[in-house]
C-alpha cells in the first residue's frame, strides 16, 4: 500500500473531469459532426474556428477528415494547454 499512489489517484480522478468540463465549455465532436459519420469533414468544422485554426495540426494523417482519435488528441493538447496556463 503506497499512500503516494492513492493521493496520485485522487489528482487524477479529480482533475480529469474538470479538465473535461472546460472542454465541455465548447462543441464537443457530437455536435460538430452534423451528419453524425463519426467524422468531422471541412465543412462542418467551418463554425468552429478553434478548428479552423488548427486543422492541419489536428488532420493527422492529412485526409481532410477528423476523427474521434485525431479529435481526442486535440482535446488532450488543449488540456494540458489549459494548465500550462493554468500556473
Ligand atoms: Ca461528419
Ligand atoms: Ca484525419
């Protein structure tokens, strides 16, 4: 029994859905992907100008579409964004 561990368990399990609901703040891929797919084209993404900016960033493997993996990598990116603000 490690007191080290549960203490790290508790920041996880206590930061994460935070750090969720600050994502949550803004669409979250459901929303976006208007034909419901499961991936965002060009087109959808048009309103949103968080990807707009960063589309090439997020269209990892460049075919014009995001994906839920390429979408949640975003997600994590813009996390640890947050906390690099954060302090
Ligand atoms: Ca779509
Ligand atoms: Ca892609």
């Amino acid at each position: 029994m490690s007191i080290k561990s549960n203490v790290k368990c508790v920041l996880v399990c206590c930061l994460f859905p935070m750090a969720t609901a600050v994502w949550a703040g803004d669409d979250s891929m459901k929303d976006i992907d208007a034909n419901g797919d499961g991936v965002i084209s060009k087109q959808e993404a048009a309103d949103n100008k968080k990807l707009v900016i960063n589309w090439s960033t997020i269209d990892r493997n460049k075919d014009d579409k995001i994906d839920s993996a390429e979408f949640s990598a975003f997600e994590m990116e813009e996390m640890s964004d947050h906390d690099k603000d954060a302090d």
